[in-house]
C-alpha cells in the first residue's frame, strides 16, 4: 500500500521515525486541548464558577462510557499496523470493514444510555447542588456526540495503524475552528451557559468524523472504507475483541477510577472543583507527549512484529520509553515556572488559584514517570501482549491511586489528595520494568520471535 504520508517504521532511524510519526499527534493533541482550554476560558470569563465547577466534574461520567468502546479503537489500529508490517491488504480492508460496523453498534446505544443515566451518576459523585443541573445539561449533550466521538478516534486508530498520523491533525484544525466559532457564537453571543459549550464540542466532534471518513475513502481506496456498516467480517471480530475489549474494559475501569477521585474532589466543595478543573487543562498540556509517544510506541512495535524485525524492536523498546519520558520532564518543568500567568488566564480568585497551582506542581513534577510507564505498556500492547499491561493499569488505579488518595483524605488534608498521583505513577512504573527484566514471554518475542 504506497502512500506518501504513510511513515514505515520498519525500516530507517528508530526515532526519527517515532518523532517524525508524534509531531502531528502532538499538533493535533495542542488543538484538543484547544477545545478545552477555549471552554473553559469562554466559561470562566462569560458564566461563572459553578458553570466552570459543572465542566470540570461532567467529563468524567461520559469517560466511563466511551473509553470501553475507544479501547476498541486501539485494538484496531494494533491490528492494522500488524497487517501493514505483514503486507495482509486482505485483512485490512476486512478490518476496516467491522470497525465501521463497531462505530454504529456502539455509538447509537451509549449516547442513549448516557443520556438516562447522567442524573444519576452525578448524584452519586457527590456534585454539588448548585451545581447539579448545569452538570446534567452539559453531560447530556456531550453523550448525543458519542456516535461522532467514536467514529473520529475509530478512523484516528486506523490512520495510525496505516502509519498516516498527519490526517488527523487537519481534522482537528477545522473541527477547532469550528468549536472556537461556535463557543463565542452560543455562549457569548446567544449566552447559552454550559449547554452551548457543550454544543459546540459535539459538532465539531461530528465535523472531524464525516472529514475523517472522505479522507480515508480518498486517500486509502484499497480499503474500500464505507460511510455505513454494509460489511462486517467474524474473524476480525474476534481479534478486535480479543484485542481491544480488554483495553476497553481496562480503560473504563480506570475512567470509573477517576469518577471516584472527582467524587472525592467533590467533596471539596465547589471553590476547590473548580480549582482542580482549571489546573487539569495546563496539567494536560505536558500529557500531549506522553500521547503522542505512545501512539507511535503502538505503531512502531505492531508494525515490526507483523513483519516479524525482532531485532529492530529490540533496539526501540528501551529508547521510546525513555524519550518519552525526558520530554515530558522537561516540558512539566517549563509549564511549572509559567504557571501562575497560565492560570491567571482562566480564573482571577485567589483561592482558587491556590488550590490548581498546587495541583499543577504535583503532577509535573511527577508526570515523566506515568510517561515511560505508558510507553512500555503500549510496546507491549503493540505485539498483542495485553493481559499483564490490563493488570498493572487497574492495580495502579485501584490499589494504589484511589485508596492513597482516600487515606490523604481521611487522615490528613482532603485539598491534598493529588499527592495519591506521584504514588501511583511510580508504582505502574516500576512493575513494567519489572516485566521488561523478567517476564521469560516478552524475553521469547524480543529474542526469538515465538
């Protein structure tokens, strides 16, 4: 399959490649942020605290949902890479095929769901009640783009895998514009509240789906990539479940994990809700490597296991890792010396500030070590090693994250609980060297290829 924008991982300098292969992830994740970062500033300067708190607290409801169905995406785009490192056009077209037929099956039902059970699980977060009904509207909305969502991070999953990461970045330069336009146009303009940023964000969720789907029909025509699910193979059903239902299914637990810490945070009280969701969008500026480095760490490694280069994932699957997490460190550091005009931006009340500037501190200053942690996961991921990977994930959230954060809570200061992250960060870390060093199934694959 030639394509000019497709980069090869199996052959040419390692990191070059990788790099070559981030950048646009990179842009493209700077203008997800965007999305955020303009919603906020948009409802912290035109609607208030409680609206900002009811942004900042709704997010993660709509995670649970979605991130089962965004593994999906995952296990895609390893199978995909897998293909084109073993030149299987074949199994491609059937894969991209049943993806389309995963968007539709998934995203009617969820923004369904999602829209009858908000109310009940912001309750159960603990959402305050002035609040409440902000949070309701503004989760509701963001549900009925649950079909959008998914199809974007489904065909984003298969680009990657193709090895083409620029595409998606076009996609997300019109579909910010319009989200920027239609921001000032409902809330500023029409003073909307919430619900007009809420949306914005879901056009423009469904403008990058319906471009990403013209770009892939154009550009790949081999894989005869259809607007409706008219096909659907088992076969690759069965090794897209095999493959991206655990991942899924690990991801919404860990998404359920951070409903239980925003209810902690919740308890809070509002002032410190909405400190915690400003600091999030400048913490998230630092986490655009780590996804970025990650996505290419996937590619990289499915594509040279397809194609069977063990020695060339040998000489990668130490040095992205590493990478990865050098530029995370470094990038956490400089966003810490500015972060007070960055916060400034957003918000004006003291407290407020008091409670993200501590946040922010913490976390940068301990992020670099999620970023290898992730790196190694998405390596192994990438050659279809996923149970131990699915483990440590949910051991790191549930064992370590959310019962240190609870004990912070109970025992000293509830304003302190973003120290449960640095804890958990370095856990995750240590148990995927640990199965580097002495796991003997990775040591077969990266030896000899069984």
């Amino acid at each position: 399959m030639a394509n000019s924008k497709k980069i090869d991982m199996t052959t040419g300098s390692i990191m070059k490649n990788v790099l070559l292969f981030a950048v646009p992830i990179v842009i493209g994740n700077v203008l997800q942020q965007l999305y955020t970062t303009v919603d906020t500033w948009v409802v912290g300067n035109y609607c208030g605290n409680t609206s900002l708190a009811a942004v900042g607290t709704s997010s993660q409801p709509v995670e649970v949902l979605l991130c089962i169905f965004l593994g999906i995406g995952t296990g895609v785009s390893i199978l995909i890479s897998q293909y084109i490192g073993a030149l299987d056009i074949d199994s491609l077209k059937k894969t991209s095929d049943t993806a389309v037929f995963f968007v539709y099956a998934c995203g009617i039902p969820i923004a369904i769901i999602g829209v009858i059970v908000t109310p009940g699980m912001l309750k159960w977060m603990h959402v305050p009640e002035d609040t409440m009904s902000a949070a309701v509207l503004y989760t509701r909305i963001i549900f009925l783009g649950a079909l959008g969502n998914i199809g974007y991070n489904m065909n984003a999953g298969i680009l990657r895998g193709l090895g083409d990461s620029k595409a998606s970045l076009w996609f997300l330069v019109v579909s910010c514009v319009m989200n920027i336009i239609l921001d000032f146009t409902f809330v500023a303009y029409f003073q909307m509240d919430v619900g007009g940023v809420a949306l914005a964000t879901t056009l423009a969720m469904y403008m990058s789906w319906l471009i990403s789907i013209c770009y892939i029909r154009k550009k790949f025509p081999e894989l005869e990539f259809h607007f409706l699910p008219l096909k659907m193979d088992k076969k690759e059903l069965k090794n897209i479940i095999a493959l991206g239902l655990p991942i899924g299914l690990n991801n919404s637990l860990y998404s359920f994990g951070h409903v239980a810490m925003q209810a902690l945070i919740n308890q809070q009280g509002t002032t410190f809700m909405a400190g915690m969701s400003v600091s999030q969008r400048v913490t998230g500026m630092t986490n655009i490597a780590i996804t970025a480095l990650s996505s290419a760490a996937t590619t990289f490694s499915g594509q040279n296991y397809g194609a069977k280069n063990f020695d060339r994932l040998r000489k990668g699957y130490i040095k992205i890792p590493l990478v990865s997490g050098i530029i995370t460190l470094s990038a956490g550091l400089l966003v810490i010396s500015f972060r007070m005009p960055i916060l400034r931006f957003f918000v004006k009340d003291e407290l407020i500030l008091m409670y993200a500037s501590r946040n922010v501190k913490v976390l940068l200053l301990s992020q670099w070590l999620y970023a290898i942690f992730n790196g190694i996961i998405c390596i192994v991921n990438g050659v279809g090693l996923i149970r131990y990977s699915t483990m440590v994930n949910i051991l790191m959230l549930w064992a370590v994250r959310i019962p240190s954060a609870y004990l912070i809570d109970a025992y000293y200061d509830g304003t302190y609980i973003m120290l449960c992250y640095p804890i958990s960060f370095c856990f995750g870390m240590l148990m995927m060297i640990s199965y580097y060093i002495f796991s003997k199934h990775w040591k077969e694959i990266i030896h000899t290829g069984l």
